[in-house]
C-alpha cells in the first residue's frame, strides 16, 4: 500500500530574538522523516520544545509565527506540498489536509455560529453545496455524540462547554472529508472524564470516515489508545519511532522507558493519619455573585502529611485553598491551625499565622514578579517574617537554592532565564523562605512535561521528610494522588463526595464519582479505551 | 419585610437573565440622561462662578452702581440661583435655551444655524478622517514594521502632536497665502453656493482631519493587529482561506468594537474641540460662537453652546458603547 503522508528529512529553522543580542536563526527540528499510509494513526509524542506540534503543521506546509521549514520534503501522496505557491497550498489546506488546535475554545471565532464555521472551509473548496456540507455536518456532530445535533450548529462558541468545541473542531476538520488531519493534544485542556469521551469520539470519527491522522499529545497513555505507530521525539530529534505495541510494551531508549515508567508510587502511605495539623469544619462559601462554590465541606490535614484533593474544573478544590488562606472569607464553617482557631479573613489573621501557611501556585511564572532576580524572591519573606537582611539573608537564600537543588549559580538570575521545573522550584524555595507547617500545593506540576513535574513531586517528598511539612495538594490528576498523598479527598461541584486514607479511597469499594474518575484515566495499556466504553456500556445496559 | 428596591433590583437580575442586551443598552440610555442633567448642573454652577459680570462689562466706562443694579434687575439675576437653574432647565427641556443678553435674540435660533454650520465642517472632516483612518491603519498592519508602516506611524504622530492652530496657520501661509489656491478667511454666510462653501471649508477640514487621523489610525492598526494574532484566524489560515476573506470574515467582526469606539471619541472632538479650529479661520460656528459670548460674558449662549457640546459627546460615546454591545455575540446570544 502506497504512503499518504511521506515526510523525508525534514528541518524546520526559526529565528528567535534573544534580549540584548542580535537575532539569531536557529534549528528547532534536525531532519525527521515517518511514514503514514491512508487510515493509520501515528501519535507524536513528547515534552514542549520537542517539536512535535511543529512538525504536524508542517504537514499543511505551515510555519506558527516566525517558523519555517527549511529543507526536506512533505510528500502528500507522492507530490512535494512545500514547493507549492499559496494558491496551490490553500488547496490542501481545509481539504485535504484538516488541523484540530489544542484550545478549540480559541480556535473558534467567537463572532459566527459553530454551523457555519465548520462547513466554510468544505463550501469554500467548492467540495460541496452549503446544504450538503450542512447534512454532513449534522451527521458528523451526531457521531461525534454532540447533544442535540440538529441544532447544535446554531449556537455560538460562548454557548457549548469546552469539551463539546474540542468535538466540534474534530467535525470541522472532518467536514471536507479530508485524507489527513493534524490532532495537535485535542484532549489536554479538558478534563479526565470528558477526555475519555472525546478520545473515544475521536477514535470512532477517524474508523468510521477512514481518514488518516497525525496524533500529537504528550501522554503516552492517550496515544496508545488511539495510534498505530508512535514516534517519540526529543528537542527536535526522533528518539524512538516504531509501532504501537513495541514502544509501550518494548521500548528501546532510555528516555521512552523513563515516559513508559513516568506514573508510579513513590510514596508508602502514612499510618497514623489523626494528628491533624489543619481542620476544615463544615465549610460553605460563596462568591461575591451569590453563587455557591462551597456546599458544608470538612477534612483535616495531618501533620507532616499530604492530603490530595482531586476533582474536575469547576469542583471548588481550588476555592478550598482560597478558603484557608482566608482570601475568601466562608460564610459557614471554622478553620483549625492547631490547636488555634484560624480567623476567617485573611487580615484578621496575625502575622505569624500568614506565615506558616504558604502556597505554591500552577503557573510560577505568573506568581514572580519579572522584574526580581531570585534572590530578591527568595529574600522577601525571609525579610517580611524574620527581619533578615544584607549578608545573612543572602546565605539564608543561598541555602534554600541548594536544597532546591539549583544552586548560588542562579541568585542573580530572572524568572525569564529559567525554564518551568525551575521557576516552580524557586517558587518552591519561596514559600519554604517562611518556615511553614502547611504548603497549599495547587496544581503546581500540571503545566510542566511528565519528567520534569516528576522531578518536582521527588522534590516536595524529600522536604517533607526532611522539614516535616504537610501539604495540601490540588490536583485533577489521579496518577500524582497515587505517587504521593496519604489521604485523599473527592470532590464534585463543590461538595466532597469521598475522604480518607488513600488506600481505602482508591480501592474498592468505591464511591460512584470516584468509580468514574479513577476509570477516567487513561492507563498505559493497549485496548484500554475499548475496555472502559465497554464495561460502560455494559453499566448503562445494566441499568 | 423585602425592601422594595430589593424587588427591583430581583426583576432586573431577571431581566438581565433573558434580555441582556436590552437591559444593557436602557442602561446605557439612562446613564446618559442622567450624565447630561448632572453636565447641567456643572455647567450652570461653572458659569455663576466666572469672574466678571455681565452688566460692568456691557456698560463699560458708563457703569455706574445704579445702571449695573438696573441690568442686573432686568436680567433676573437678583433671584436665587435655583430659581434661575430651573426655570432655565424647565427651558432647555422644551428647546428654548433663553434669550442672549448682549443682543436679546433668542439664543436657539442662532444656535440652529451655527450647529448647522460646525455640523457641515464635522461632517466633511469625519467624512475624509475615518476611512483614511481605517485605511491607512490596514496599510500599516499589511506592512508591518516595514517602510510604509514607519512612514504612516511618524506623519501622524507628527501632525497629532502639533497644535491645531499650529497646523491651520501653517495651512494658511502655504496654500492661501504662498499658492493662493485656497480660501482665507473661511467664512461662509446663508445662501453661499455650495462650491464656494466646500471651497472656504478646505482649510479648516484639512486641520482637523490631522488632528483626528493618527489617533483613529494607530487604534486600528493596533485593534487589527490583537484580531490577526488570535488563534482563530490561524484557523482560517489552515482551513485554506484566502487572506482577504479571512479578514472580512473573521477579523473585522471581532475588531469593529475598539474602533467604532475611538471613531466615535474622535467624531466627538470634531464638534467639540473645533473651538480653536474656528476661531482661526473666522468660521461662523458653535465654536467662535462660544468664544466671542464668553468675551463679553453673555451667558446664555455660553451655557447653551457647552450643553450642546456635552450633549454631543455623550451621544456619541453612548452610540459607541451600544455598537460594542451589539457587537458582541456574548451579549446578543445568551448562554
């Protein structure tokens, strides 16, 4: 059978501006070259600035911003598309060749209707009438399992939920009948449960319409369920490319076995789990809109422990942490430190109190201020609380970048010149700055690349043990709850729907949110996909 | 026991609920009333505080204590000020604006024609600024941070940074006074022929139109600019469509609101801040009206001319937050 897509040595260039010095050309992808033949899948996997999502849209001969493809060839059934001028190029793109974004949410034009929208490209290329491309679109949503998909065309992007514009993009590329379509991490935005039904959807699309595809992702488990090759790449390098089966069960390099292996516990759990250093009693709270995000919540937080709170967006788990800190006063309930009441305002509170509470946030790189060296980030709170300055705080700092594992190299340094595992670990060393008895983690590794964030959860583990910490972990991510807490709280639309040791939470028998969610992850196992929609379906027919 | 603006703060929760739009754009309205009354009031409490008064300055040299008291008798204005506030309100309401005290006519007839006259001159300057604007703010995004670009920032940044009356006497030196192929000064009077009165009002538009272009023009390149950069006209870009279509289809939607909104900030200052403009080229508008009336503190007219002028500006402001209300989808199609 003769390739679709045949891309030969390819090396995309792009000039980057570095502050201070003449711009410079540098090469982002050194020589790739795969295969795909008409309705196979090959995932795309690797951290960012691997240049996964790079070479995808290459395949529509498109360079992101200042990118450009400098030499190979992008073969789409046996015709060079990269020499080709404009017009020739917009030909295939939209038509032969569809590309579904990561953020569907900003992929849409907000001002037209989703109907309209999805079929352009198809009437556009003269594919087929408006009413046509209208049929199809209307079968597509409704394969896509699109609720209402008569209708569904009619509302406007502002209109649907996040995981609903993620299928509708899949439609929208769909819609032309197109022989290759770009997935470029379609489900990493959304949350679990609605990432397995958009995955499915997705994989029933590309069986059913025979269209082939790149998928781009950098979760192994996900694109195990949906691939038949797999190419891992690494800073623009092929590290291991071959099918399926061989990479997840018999993978060859170094680094695909550290990917394969990235999910395991590191942590036993934690007997005695009474001591409680913070107590949350019957909480509700509420947003200055009248809207509850906090239905009667309680849990505690054992001393020198992790608690994970695990939920989906919109679950309230981060409105708990705004809770503790006092920034959102609840309107029922107590918080205990201790053996201290906690008064519910954050300026109530004393100093001292402040103090031993401290947050860790998910994206460090809006929580610096850009314009302080990490010194000055660090030494802030070591001034504010202990009153160091001069030379005493700085060995103060110093000793907190070696326990960070960074070093006196980067005192001097600005968030800009670090990269994100090394931003979050300052932002690590800043909150440990204050001594604190409880660190309130929020999502602090879910926007770095698997190994990286690994690094950090292996960082947070050995402070705890070294300074007897505790944390309050926020994550949506129950592979991180497995590695690292001793208790786990569920929550769902902010109320806690399950809380306790990790070992009976995690284990049956389940609470039926819990069932879902844990279901809902993706595992690194061949037919994974297959073997949850079944034994849901089998659930629904139950019933 | 419900208070009852509780209930009516409850129905309007309501209504926001099912008619967003409409409920935003009566708000919208009533702020607007509610701002010219306040504007009113400003006004005629600005105008009683000016140094000066009427009676010394008409009488000039012949003032004496008796004559000023006379005057000021005639005038009404040894009553309370509130009296005077709202009997002139109550005349505002109805379009009666009062009658001049320097020359007893009444103040509406005359404003009429001289609004008319600061209208003509707006409209051409609008007419000739905004698709100049718009256009040469879709050249500069076209060429960014080329040549043509650099050139159209830096002319307008040059002609915006210039004073107006600057700009007009240079205007004038040149082409009425060196060429002699433009008409100085531009006064125009009823029943002018038309050619003649687009002739006289050349000058004067040219002024303003430098004035206006490089703040509506850097505000459209910089609207287009955020449009183009967004993730959806990648999209467009990768569903094959051309460039042109894609930016009558999926930009200019999105990028309409913060122009239309500093269009509508620039047409304002055209009937307001024409004042300079007008005197300069001795145009018969609200502006020289305005000036000359406060000379001799005639204040009527004065308050008058600056009810209209604020009248105009929140009219205009008011239009632009309504057009960016309609324009976006949020708002016209609720969840």
């Amino acid at each position: 059978m003769s390739d679709l897509l045949s891309v030969r040595d390819l090396r995309i260039g792009a000039t980057i501006f570095p502050p201070g010095e003449a711009p410079m050309d540098i090469e982002i992808v050194h020589g790739v070259s795969f295969d795909l033949q008409k309705g196979k899948v090959l995932g795309l996997i690797g951290e960012s600035g691997a240049g996964k999502s790079t070479i995808g849209l290459a395949a529509l001969a498109y360079g992101r911003g200042g990118v450009r493809i400098t030499s190979g060839e992008v073969l789409l059934d046996g015709e060079d598309i990269l020499p080709l001028d404009k017009k020739g190029i917009r030909k295939i793109r939209g038509a032969r060749v569809c590309y579904v974004a990561q953020s569907a949410a900003a992929s849409f034009n907000p001002a037209h209707k989703l109907g309209d929208q999805v079929i352009e490209a198809t009437v556009e290329h003269g594919l087929m009438t408006r009413a046509e491309a209208r049929e199809r679109a209307d079968y597509l949503f409704e394969i896509l399992g699109l609720p209402d998909p008569k209708n569904f065309g009619n509302r406007f992007p502002h209109q649907v939920s996040g995981g609903q514009l993620q299928r509708a993009m899949t439609a929208m590329a769909l819609c032309s009948k197109p022989e290759l379509i770009v997935f470029d991490e379609p489900t990493t935005a959304l949350d679990v449960t609605t990432q397995i039904d958009v995955l499915a959807a997705i994989k029933n699309a590309i069986e059913k319409t025979g269209t082939a595809a790149l998928y781009i992702t950098h979760d192994l488990a996900v694109v195990a369920q949906i691939s038949d090759d797999i190419m891992v790449l690494r800073n623009g390098d092929t590290v291991e490319y071959g099918p399926v089966q061989q990479i997840i069960e018999n993978p060859r390099q170094e680094y695909t076995k550290a990917l394969v292996n990235v999910r395991q516990t590191k942590q036993t759990e934690a007997r005695d789990q009474t001591d409680a250093l913070l107590k949350v009693e019957n909480i509700s709270a509420a947003y200055g809109n009248g809207v509850q995000v906090l239905h009667d919540v309680s849990l505690h937080v054992p001393r020198g422990q992790t608690l994970a709170v695990v939920g989906e967006s919109g679950s309230g788990k981060s409105t708990l942490a705004r809770v503790i800190t006092g920034l959102l006063p609840p309107f029922k309930g107590s918080i205990k430190f201790g053996d201290e009441e906690l008064s519910n305002a954050q300026k109530d509170r004393s100093r001292d109190h402040l103090r031993r509470i401290q947050l860790i946030y998910q994206m460090a790189d809006t929580a610096m201020n850009p314009r302080q060296t990490v010194g000055q980030i660090i030494g802030r709170p070591l001034q504010f609380y202990f009153g160091k300055r001069g030379a005493e705080r700085k060995k103060e700092v110093i000793k907190l970048l070696d326990e960070i594992e960074m070093g006196e190299a980067f005192y001097d340094r600005y968030p800009a010149e670090l990269s994100g595992g090394q931003k979050q670990r300052v932002a690590i060393a800043r909150a440990l700055a204050a001594q604190p008895e409880l660190i309130l983690c929020d999502e602090p590794t879910s926007a770095l690349d698997p190994l990286v964030a690994e690094g950090i959860l292996d960082l947070l583990l050995r402070l705890q043990k070294e300074r007897q910490v505790s944390y309050l972990f926020i994550t949506h991510d129950i592979a991180i709850v497995r590695a690292i807490a001793d208790s786990v709280a569920v929550m769902l639309q902010g109320k806690l729907v399950d809380f306790g040791p990790r070992s009976e939470v995690l284990n049956p028998p389940f609470d039926d949110y819990t069932d879902l969610l844990l279901k809902s992850v993706p595992e690194m196992e061949l037919g994974w996909l297959e073997k949850v929609l079944a034994s849901r379906k089998m659930e629904s027919a139950g019933h | 026991m419900a208070s009852p603006l509780a209930g009516v703060r409850a129905a309007r929760h309501r209504l926001k609920e099912t008619h967003p739009l409409s409920v935003l754009i009566a708000e919208r309205l009533g702020l607007s009333v509610l701002l010219l009354w306040a504007v009113s009031v400003l006004i005629f409490a600005g105008v009683e505080a000016l140094p000066g008064d009427f009676a010394e300055t008409y009488l000039g040299q012949s003032a004496t204590p008796q004559s000023i008291a006379n005057i000021r008798e005639d005038l009404g204005l040894d009553r309370p000020i509130t009296t005077r506030y709202f009997e002139w309100l109550g005349g505002v309401v109805q379009g009666d604006f009062g009658n001049s005290w320097a020359s007893g006519a009444p103040v509406t007839e005359q404003i009429t024609k001289r609004l008319g006259n600061s209208l003509f001159l707006a409209f051409f300057a609008a007419a000739i600024s905004v698709p100049l604007a718009v256009g040469l703010g879709m050249v500069a995004v076209h060429y960014r941070n080329r040549i043509p670009d650099r050139v159209i920032n830096v002319v307008s940044l040059a002609a915006i940074s210039l004073p107006e009356f600057f700009i007009g006497y240079i205007l004038i030196v040149f082409f009425a006074v060196q060429m002699g192929i433009a008409t100085f000064p531009s006064t125009v009077y009823d029943n002018m022929p038309w050619s003649e009165r687009l002739a006289a009002i050349a000058l004067p538009t040219a002024t303003l139109v430098m004035v206006v272009l490089a703040h509506m023009m850097r505000m459209t390149r910089a609207a287009i600019i955020s449009v183009m950069s967004s993730a959806y006209m990648e999209t467009a870009e990768l569903k094959g469509l051309g460039a042109f279509k894609a930016i009558v289809k999926h930009a200019a939607p999105n990028a309409i609101a913060p122009i239309v909104n500093v269009v509508a900030l620039n047409l304002a200052y055209l009937v307001v801040g024409v004042v300079v403009v007008e005197v300069v080229f001795v145009y018969p508008g609200m502006g020289q009206y305005m000036v000359d009336a406060v000379t001799v503190r005639d204040m009527p007219v004065v308050q008058a001319c600056g009810l209209i002028f604020a009248a105009v500006y929140i009219l205009l402001n008011m239009a632009a937050d309504i057009v960016a209300i309609v324009a976006n989808p949020r708002l016209r199609h609720p969840r």
